[in-house]
C-alpha cells in the first residue's frame, strides 16, 4: 500500500511478532514481575480511527468485556503495547483476544470508510448532474443581435 493512499487499507490491521527484546530481562527468573509490558508490532500501520477505537471506549470496553480489566493499551510507532500482562496471559487467551478485536476494529472502521466513500461518489454524481443541467441551460443564452420591434418608448431612441 502506498504511503500517500488516503483510503483504508485493503488487509485487517493485526499484530505479527512479540519484540523480545523490550521484555523484562528478569522473566522466568525468581524476581520476575507477574505483569509487565509487551510490545507486539502490527501488520501494518493503524489508521487514526483505528487508533482511536483500539484505545478509546470501545476497546476498553471488549477487554472488560472478556475479563482483561487490568490491561492498559497504547500505541508507539507501529508497535502495540500491551500493559499489565504477562506472556503466559497472552499464549493462553490474551493474543486471541487482541487479534479478535483489531479484526472488529478493522471491518468496523472499513465499513464506515466504504459508507463516506459511497456518500463522497453519490455527490459526486450529483454534482455533475448538477453541474449538466446548468451547463443545458447555458448553451441555451444567445446573445446574438436578433431584430426585435420596440415599443413606443424606445422608438427613435439611440438604443436601436
């Protein structure tokens, strides 16, 4: 997809690999923290409406929804960052979750996009309907001279 497309993309925004390498350094170690930060990069990157749902109402609400209260969100660069979990949280159900709700995420926000793209293209089509009924008019202004007969009050008047 090229960098300057204003519409949405054509694939599901999801999550492709965990970056190992910005997990705690003390994991499966005795004084491992039980919930920490993981970072997970998308398959590409976020629309704004994406974005906005992913870590708006919406979001924190399908995480409640499914028991992940305590999993805060937020977006750096392409990078999701999954706050207050843990890896065994996202192997046993979290990861589903995720990619259960950038799926919804994507459709809904394509849907809304495929709806103003329809709106966009009808007004278009109603402007150039517009836009030939004004130039039908047009075409139908002469100003050629056509001899017309005065009435007495511009008879003999340098109008003629």
């Amino acid at each position: 997809m090229s960098g300057t497309s204003t519409g949405p993309p054509t694939n599901r925004l999801g999550l492709t690999t965990i970056i190992t390498g910005s997990l705690p350094r003390e994991l499966r170690t005795p004084t491992a923290p039980s919930r920490y930060p993981v970072e997970a990069v998308f398959s590409r990157n976020p629309l704004p409406d994406e974005a906005a749902m992913l870590l708006g109402a919406e979001g924190r609400r399908f995480l409640d929804e499914r028991g992940f209260a305590q999993v805060v969100l937020a977006i750096a660069d392409r990078r999701l960052i999954v706050g207050e979990t843990s890896l065994e949280q996202l192997r046993d159900e979290l990861a589903g979750v995720l990619g259960e709700l950038l799926g919804w995420i994507s459709d809904a926000v394509s849907v809304e996009h495929d709806g103003e793209l329809r709106r966009l293209r009808e007004a278009g089509r109603a402007e150039e309907a517009r836009q030939a009924e004004v130039d039908a008019i047009v075409e139908t202004i002469s100003f050629a001279d056509v001899p017309r007969s005065f009435g007495p009050a511009l008879q003999g008047s340098s109008y003629r």
